[in-house]
C-alpha cells in the first residue's frame, strides 16, 4: 500500500499503457518469427509536460528524474514570473503561489517524470498536457514509487523453478515443470557452453515433436538473436517464453553438462477469492482456473500465454468479471481498459473487432460498478465518447450497425448469417449504448441523444428481428434465412431485453433445444452458463463445468484451454487454426469457473457500485459443505462462508452484505461469524 | 543518382520524416536544458507492412532485413495459398503470380525494410498499410540505399576543422572558426584527460561571457551526459552543437594539453546557384546568404542553428523559394513537408501557427511548381486535405478564419489590430484555398466547395476590409480602430488580389507611406521586397538588400541574422526574446537575398510546373557586370548568364527557356552560348 506522500511516477494518463500494450502485443513468437498484431496500433504521446499549483509559506526543494529531453518551470502565480531551471538536480520553490511545470520529450519511449520532495513530489494529482485540448490527469501506477526505475520496464516478479519431473525420451531429455509458466529458460554449464535445441511444449507431444513444435530454440554461445550467454556464470539465458515441458534431443544426459531451471516471470496478485468442496473434482476445476487467470495476468489480461500473448477486448472483459472473485486488482483493469483503448482519437475497433468495441464500453460500467472510482471514469470517458460515436457512424437508419472496411462483426466463432446486420451485434451495440448512457448520467453528461439511440434500437431490434412463428431471435431479417442461433437469444437474457414470459419461450425454444447449434468455445460458454444460471438452473451450470471443465482434467489439463471438444483425442486436441499446435492451453476465457461458481453458485453480487452494498445468495444445497471466500474491495476486504454439517457460518470485513437464503434477507456481520442452522434457514 | 534496380530502405510514406522531425524538434538545448519544442509532437506507425505483387516466369531469390520485429508472407495469388518466412535469410519466390508482405512492428522507433534481389527489392513501387484505409506508396530516401544503414540514424557527411584563429584573452584560449558551424567539439590531450570548460558563441562577446553563454559544457571524463571520452585515443567528444567561437577559460596555452578541433555536420546539397557581380558587397551578400541557407539545411529546413533548431513552417516555405535558387534539392523539400505536416490526422495547426497551415498548403502548390512530382503531391494531397478542412472549420459565416483555443495568428512581429478575424490572415486562408484547388483539379479531384468557399471568402475580404477612405486594407473591420498595417497590403499585391489600379494606390498610401510602421523582421522584409519587385520597383529591391543585409555584413556578420536593427550597437546587437545571446546570427530567413536575387535581379522563374518552360528577365541596367547561374532541375540542370561590356551572354542545359529584355522575347538556346549585344537589346 502507498503511503500518505509516496512520490510514484507520472505519465500522460493512458500513454503508459499504450506504450506496454504496444510492446505486449509485439511479443508473439512463432517458429522463430515475430508476429505482432495484425491491427492499427496506437502511439502514445512523445512530447508533454506536467504541471501542478503550490501554495507555500515556506521554501520547498524537490528534484525531477524524468525519461526523456526535458526542463522544469517555475512561474510565480502572484507576478507571472518565470524561471527555467535544470532537472536532475535539486530545486527550490519559494514561498508563495507557484506553478511547477515539467517538461519531456522522448523520441523512442514513454515520457515520464519523478518529482522528489517532501511537499512537492509528482503523483495523481498533477495534470498533464500533449500541448492539445483539455489537460489530464497523470497516470500512475502502484509499481512505480522510485527514482531508480523506468516505468519502460514493467517491474515482474520471479521465481527460479526446477523441472518436477525429468525424463528420458527418444534419446534425449524431457523436462516436464508440472503445468504452464512464462518463463526465461537458464542453462547453467557445468565446465563449458554446449549447443543443444530446447523444444518447448504446452504439451508433452508438442515437446516431443522436435520438427514442429510452436517454439523452438537452437543456441548459439554468441549473437543468439533469442538469449544471451553470461561467460562468468557460464549460463544461458533464453528469451521469455510460455511451456509446461522443455525437450532436448539428443542429449540423453544432463549431468556432465549443465542444468536447466527456468526463470518464472509473473506479476503477483494477491490471494483473495478461495473455494473448497467436498466435490474434488469440483475443486480441482477452482484450483486450474485460479492458476489459469493468473498466468494469463500480467500487466494486462492477455488471451493466452504461448499464443497469441495479445491483449484482446473480448477475453479481457470476461477476466474483468473473473477478477472481481480472485484477485480484484484494481490496475489491472485499468492497464487493460486504457492498452486496448490507445491513443483519444479512435481509427479502428479494438482489435478490429466491433463487438468488442462494445464490450469495452460495457466494461467501463463494469468497472465503476465494481471499484466505484469516478476518477477514473472521469479520465477515461472522452474516450468512452469517441468509440461510442466512432461506432454509431456506421449504423443504418434503423439504428443497426454494419460492417465497415476492415471491421470484423465477430460474436463468436459459430455459423451466423451474416447477411446485413446481425442480430447478436445489435444487442452488444444497444447494451453498450446503456452503460455509455449509465456513465455519462454519473459524469452529470448529457446523454439525451445517446437514449433515443438506444430506445429507436431496442424497438427496432424486436421489430425486425423477433420471429413470432420460431419464437427466438433471428440472426438476419434481410436473408430471409430466418436462421437462429443461440447467441443473440442469451443476449436477450442476460441483459433483461425480454420479460419473463418470453425469457422462458428463448430457454424451452432455443436454449433447450438439441435442433439449434450447440456452442463450441469456452467464450461464449461463459455467456450461456451465465443465462442459464439468471434462469435459475443452477444445476445445469454445476453439471456443465464438471463435464466440460472436468474433462479438460480427465484429458490431463493442468490449466484450461482454448477450445475443448470431448470428441477429439489424441494429438488432435491441441490442433487449432489450421496449426498442429496452434491450440492454447493456457487461456484466460478457459478460466471462467471462477466466475460461474463465486457469482452464481455461492451467489455473491454487488448491488452498489464498489460493493457499497452488496448480496451473497449461495445454492446451498447444490453445494453441499464447502468454504469459500471472496474479494469485496480492492483493499483486501472479503466475505467468507462455510457451509458444513447443514450450519451455515458467514462473515465480512466489511459492512454492506446481505445474505439472502430462500425470502430471507440476513445482514452479514462484520465483528462475529454468524452461524445459521439450515434448519432455520429452510 | 539511384540505379535502376537498385534498393531502398522502405517506410510507411512520411514516417521517416516524422521520426526525423521529432527527433529535431527535441534538439534544442538552452544554458544545460533540453528543450523539446512546445507543440504537439506528431507520431508515426509502429506497426506497419509493405506489399507489392510479382509475375515470374522463374523462380527468384530475396532477403529481407528490417529494423524492428516482424515476418514475411508470400501469398501465391493463383490458389491464395499463404505461407509465412523468417527475415533475415535467404527466401525465393517461385515461378507464378505471388504478393509479397513484410509485417514489421517496432515499439521505440521507425518499422522499415530493405528487401534485396535481382527482381525483388524495396523502392517507392511498394506499397504500405498500417492496417487502416488506404494503403500509401512507401517512402525512400536517397540517403538509404544500404543494407546495413539504419534509417533511424541519418548520414551526415563530416569535416575535421580546426579553429582559423586563436587568441588568448582574460587568460583564456579564444578559438574562432570564421563562421557558424554544426560540429561536435573534441578534444585531443596528449599526455591525459584534463578538465576544461567550454563556453560556445556564435559571436565572440557571447563566447566570452562565460557567465551567460547560451552553450556551456563543463567537460568530464566519465558520465559525461553531453559528451564521451575515449581512452584509447585520449580524445574526449561532446554533442553536437553550433557556434563559431569555443572559448576556454582559465587555460592561457593549449600547447602542453592537447588540440582542439571540431567535426562539421552537415548534409551536403549540389553548388549550382552562383552570382557574382561588379559589386563586391552585393557578391558578399550572396555568398553569405548562401552559406547561411546551406547550415539551416539538414534533414529539413531549420530556422536557425544555435537555436531553436526546430522545422518553423513559416521559415521552412521561405527556403523553398530559395532553394530553387540555390541547390535545387527535391528531397530537403519532400523531408520538410512530411515532417512540418506530421501523421494523417491533424490535431494542431502547424507550430501552432495558423498562417503557417496556410504557407505548407501553398507550399503544395510551389513544389509541384518546383519539381512537376505528381506521385509526391498524390501522396500528400490526403495530408492536404484534412488540414485545409480543419482550417475552415474555425470560420465563420463570412469565411473569416478566427483563432481556436491553442491557435496562434501570427503573420509576423508586428502591432495588428487583433480584434476579430485580421485581414492578413484571411488573405493567406484565401491564397492556400487557391492551392487546394489548384492541386485538387490536377490530381481530378472535386473543388467545386473549395471553390465556392474562396470566392465568397475573396469577396468578404474586399468588402469588409478594404477601406475606400485610406484606400488600403484595415487589419480588423470589427474594432472600429481601421488600423492599417503593411502585411495584408503585401499580400494583396503578391497574391494578384488587387488590380493594376488598388495596387497602384497600395504602393503609394502603404508600402511609400512612412505613417505606416515599418516592417522589423527579414522574415516579412521577404515579402515587402517581393511585392516591391512585382511593381517593379528594383532599385528598392537592391538598395534594400545592399542597406539591410550590407549592414550586417558591417556589423561582422559572417552569416546572417534572424532580426537586424541598424540603430543597435555593441552586445545589444545579440539580444532577442529577453535573453542576452537569444537572437541568431545565423538564420534561415536571413538568407532571403538569393532568392530576390535569382527571382527578380536576374529575373528567373519557371513558366510551366517543373521548369518545362521557364523566364528568365535580368535588371541588366541595375545590375551592370555579373556573372550568374541558376538551376532548372533536380537532375543538375541549369541556365547561365554573363552581362560583361554591353554584351548578354547566354545558355541553359535544358530547352523551354525565354530571355526577356524589354518586349523581346528570345529563346535561351542549350547547344551553344548566345551572345547579344546590348545595343540590339534595348
């Protein structure tokens, strides 16, 4: 936690994360090549300055370390003076009304200062200017308090980690590190350097697949373009990489050359969200995803940690939602809203992909709903503006919004019709119209015209695409293929665009029904699972994470993939994108048990931004005894709860909580465990 | 000159220059601060791919290298088959129609490639994305033809100069290079490192004051921030800096420390201007006009060298006009453009300054006047457009142009009636309006807007600003001051806004008026002169040149200054902006005299874009004895004159060329030299 008058690091708010965001997505490897991603990247700002007001009855001194070409300015607010002053060394501020002004340039990274005082010393407080429009607020982060460091240069944690298991294979050496890490692999040479190939695999047939394997590596003692050798150490240090075995072929024994340990490179959250059953299976599934989310959460929620290592919106938003029952980091959320979102003005959608433009201002009202802090909101909703009206720029005078050059109208990977506007799109597009709407109320902006948008929508979409006869949402209504698919018809659901009559229509006619295509990614699962519980059927939810999830185990998964289809065995699971191993095994969206089990089968909400106040709603009797504990704020505040012996105990550090157990409503307390006997409770 | 097949480093148009522009913008150092110029700093693309599709009856072999991350694809178009390659090595593209892409990202700096092969290779025929809208022809440079260059790192070419005088004063070494120079200083000791300061002066009083100098440096031997020491040859180098004095105090002798010498930067541009007269002044002028143009031209065109070393639009376009006068350099324009203008998306005027928007619209039109490259103009015109159209967006009904929060309406130094739109700055919106629509119909693009919006704006201005009474144009028709000022007078003439007539009565009740202030800058005195020439006035025009820029040379100007008042003496001479060395004594707007020269004494000028046909009207009388030369063409070509003894001598290398003598009109013949008698002439 930060001190009352720690100095940290400032930045134009949301450079340092373009800047990160960009070398994020940059950092794609595959088979000796660099791919980085395949979308207009946002610069940040190269030239700004910094600037604060003090107020004084005695001389302050304060010294600047920045990154970057820069000088300082003092102006006397009282005579409008001005004085230049050198940075790097120490500077006095007289007594009196001051304006302090910092300014850097920097030609290859990221402009930033640090201001060092007891009274002046640079933290969110200060503005920021690009010498444009309206100043921001400076950017900071919980990472960056010391003079020493570069905020170009995220500050990991590691951890040096030897092989669990170590096998011979085919002639050389198989080491299996237990489950996926991110990790420099370090070769330690016992007398001298010696060339040897490290086959990676998230699998242990990609690692054995010396041909083809996803990453390779062929070490060279000098000018190796992926590592570097320390002579003084005899040791080699590779590039970052993601693996669960390393293979070297050819070498059936270690012991007279060296050892290999890896370098595990991680960003610690802390250990909140807790559930134990007495279903192990069950546990198993909380302990994998647990482990998934956080490998996958780094500076940013990326999608997976072998491939494609990039921030996309869409996978982010559901780790938006995992987040709040794990860690509840509350800068992560905000270095991956402000890296997907880059630079004011918007060019492109996220990722190129509208709907995720959409899901990324949904998040926006996620995010307020969960740490309620309005200023954040306030930096990011110019911002929030641009993309809403960048998107409305292509819609139609039914208020429908198509594809433009280059967009991608993406929902899923299922078979739409794609033909003129596509019903699951509209849906996104009208819920993101609400939280731009919810937010811009909060920010007391004027949100008239954004409401009549969303209203003329939301009529239009029953209007248009509302079949009568099928009793389900139709993709298209300009096909004429009347086709139906689920997606749009969970929208409907889980954003409450249908009554309750007609939600039970979508369930028995769409959900229910083996004639409509099932869905085949763990993405989209998320959303089903999640309609299916607001229905209430909770034990379908239960049952489809122990067979779904609970198959990846039975197939050997030490984290959760990708995509998972039972059917597939052999090599053929980790097949993906045309790519014998293109198939991540470590994706963020694999982890979403979390989610499903602390929001809907422990039950815990909250019902006032920031969980002011908040409601745990527990399927008890589906559970049976467990334990659980989960995040309330990002300061460390949880609600716990033990279901045993048909007792109930409960308790919170923090006020607000309201058990709700059939129609009783039960304050959660704070100073004493409550225990409750089922037999009062049913 | 390129071969035909031969290489270049390619980048996504106009990147290079902003890369370029940036890192000049933030070379400015002021008394041991960086100053970064105070403007928004225009990015460039991070991620980037080029393209360009290939037909071949054999198979054909390239290798690609680049600076950043990235990869190759090779996409056969016959069967769309992909298939992806490592840079670096060797690839070859079979036999068949293929389209070649390298992907490249790069987070600190500029994506570029250098693809090499017999058939397939980088140059301007390539294409280039970033992934948004149109793709753009890539860029090249002349001075990147090489695989092993960075195009990150210009190549400058170097000279070894010693100092051309040494004096010891105050117990100090005085050295002086005879003029203004770029240079690093070093500094070989011959026994070992010792200690020194170094105070610069671009005059010998400001080298003195070792107090106050602009430029200091307090040499040490290890982490030097401004400087390095190499041991191995005793030889300690700082940054790069200019000046023409170096003085070292407290070191009466260098002879047992070492010798101290500087390495001149600079990029060298053809020597095909020359004029030289029976007039010893009028020849100096020239030279030190000529010399003064050649050190502010770099990768762009400067506005001084000691300070602010930044791209001005306003002094940039004065250079263009000389240029054609001097080197002729097409690319030093192309930089300079693409570098002042900055990515697609405009967000500030340029420098912040309205009229210098204006002056790089019109500068669209003088290049292609210049140099007839219609690619170039086809590549900018997008940049063109979206700044023309962000101008007019802050008109108003009247096609007035106001200042927005953050503009600048400058025009020059000078006491405008700034109440309201100012007339001098309507008339520079109305002449880049006629460059818009000039370039607009010849790239067939549609200006019927543009048209409509210059006709009515030409009205308004003569309606609300001309002032029947003074018979001049007031600076503001709101204030009700009918405050006359010269500048928009000037312009009314040289834009051909004012009949035969007006202009007439212009000459006599503004530019002959002494109750009109007079102009102060050599910035505006371009202009003045200008439109004196265009009425014919050349004695004005030479006796200007020979008082004002003379007067320097009286002064001991070696190059010329940024600002010249005859009536100030002594150090007050090197005063500006409230700093006692802030004026620059060598600046590009003070060598304005080659272009009056070259474009109204000698009287040449292009009739036809690219020089197809041009004029050439010498003030034979005026100018008596010369000799003169003066480029037609980037490729070296060019017409000479020698008027000797009552007889015109004269020749061009390239045909279109018309000599003008009173009303006859001759052909400049390119096979041999024509000689006329002046007797036959007038």
């Amino acid at each position: 936690m930060k001190g009352k008058n720690m100095a940290s690091w400032i930045w134009y708010h949301g450079d340092f994360e373009i800047y990160q965001a960009m070398k994020q997505n940059f950092d794609r490897e595959e088979r000796g090549m660099n791919w980085p991603a395949y979308w207009y990247t946002s610069g940040w700002n190269h030239n700004v300055y910094f600037w604060k007001e003090f107020q004084f009855d005695h001389a302050q001194t304060f010294s600047t370390i920045i990154q970057g070409k820069g000088y300082g300015k003092l102006i006397n607010l009282e005579d409008s003076q001005e004085t230049k002053f050198i940075l790097g060394s120490q500077m006095t501020c007289p007594a009196g009304h001051f304006r302090i002004e910092i300014y850097v340039g920097n030609l290859s990274g990221l402009p930033c200062a640090f201001i060092e005082g007891k009274e002046i010393y640079s933290d969110h407080s200060w503005k920021a200017s690009n010498f444009l429009g309206d100043d921001v607020i400076a950017g900071t982060s919980q990472f960056f308090t010391n003079s020493k460091q570069n905020p170009m240069h995220f500050e990991y944690s590691h951890k040096i980690q030897n092989a669990k298991r170590i096998e011979i294979v085919n002639g050389g050496t198989l080491l299996d590190f237990g489950h996926d890490l991110t990790a420099k692999t370090m070769i330690q040479f016992f007398e001298q350097f010696q060339m040897m190939v490290l086959c990676y695999g998230e699998s242990r047939t990609e690692a054995l697949d010396v041909a083809d394997a996803y990453l390779k590596h062929e070490i060279r003692m000098h000018d190796d373009p992926d590592g570097s050798y320390d002579e003084s150490t005899k040791t080699f240090t590779t590039k970052l990489r993601a693996f669960r075995y390393i293979y070297v072929p050819d070498i059936s024994s270690l012991d007279d050359i060296g050892t290999i340990f890896v370098n595990f490179e991680f960003v610690k959250f802390p250990k909140i969200g807790a559930f134990e059953s007495h279903d192990s299976k069950l546990n198993q599934i909380w302990r994998v995803s647990d482990r998934t989310l956080r490998l996958c959460s780094g500076i940013f929620f990326i999608d997976g940690i072998k491939r494609d290592r990039w921030v996309w919106a869409g996978d982010a938003f559901q780790c938006f939602y995992m987040n709040r029952y794990d860690f509840f980091d509350k800068e992560i959320v905000e270095r991956t809203v402000l890296g997907l979102r880059g630079e004011l003005d918007i060019k492109q959608h996220l990722d190129t992909i509208v709907d995720y433009s959409m899901y990324w201002l949904i998040s926006i009202e996620l995010y307020y709903e969960t740490f309620a802090d309005k200023t954040f909101v306030e930096a990011v909703y110019p911002k929030m503006k641009q993309l809403i009206d960048f998107s409305l720029e292509a819609t139609d005078k039914l208020g429908f919004i198509h594809e433009r050059k280059g967009d991608w109208i993406y929902i899923d990977w299922a078979d739409f019709d794609h033909e003129g506007a596509l019903c699951a799109e509209q849906m996104v597009l009208a819920r993101a119209l609400q939280s731009v709407i919810k937010i811009s109320k909060l920010l007391n902006q004027d949100a008239q015209e954004y409401e009549a948008t969303y209203q003329r929508l939301r009529v239009n979409i029953d209007k248009y695409f509302w079949d009568e006869g099928k009793q389900a949402y139709i993709d298209s209504y300009e096909s004429g293929k009347r086709h139906v698919t689920r997606h749009a018809n969970i929208f409907a659901i889980l954003f409450d665009y249908v009554d309750e009559k007609r939600t039970q229509t979508i369930v028995k006619k769409v959900l229910r029904n083996p004639l409509i295509a099932t869905i085949n990614t763990p993405y989209f699962k998320f959303w089903e699972l999640e309609a299916l519980a607001k229905v209430g059927s909770y034990q379908d939810v239960l049952d489809t994470i122990k067979a779904y999830w609970g198959g990846m185990l039975d197939n050997g998964a030490t984290t959760f993939w990708e995509y998972f289809d039972p059917k597939e065995k052999g090599a053929a699971r980790y097949a993906m994108y045309g790519d014998k191993y293109g198939k991540s095994l470590c994706h963020a969206w694999g982890a979403s048990p979390i989610y499903l089990i602390g929001r809907y089968l422990v039950g815990l909400r909250p019902t006032q931004a920031g969980y002011k106040t908040f409601e745990i709603e527990p399927q008890l009797s589906l559970l049976g005894d467990f334990n659980a504990k989960f995040p309330l704020s990002e300061k460390g505040d949880y609600v716990s709860l033990e279901s045993k012996n048909k007792y109930l105990l409960i308790q919170a550090t923090k006020k607000g909580g309201t058990l709700l157990v059939q129609d009783k409503q039960i304050t959660i307390p704070t100073d004493h465990q409550l225990k409750l006997s089922f037999n009062d409770l049913y």
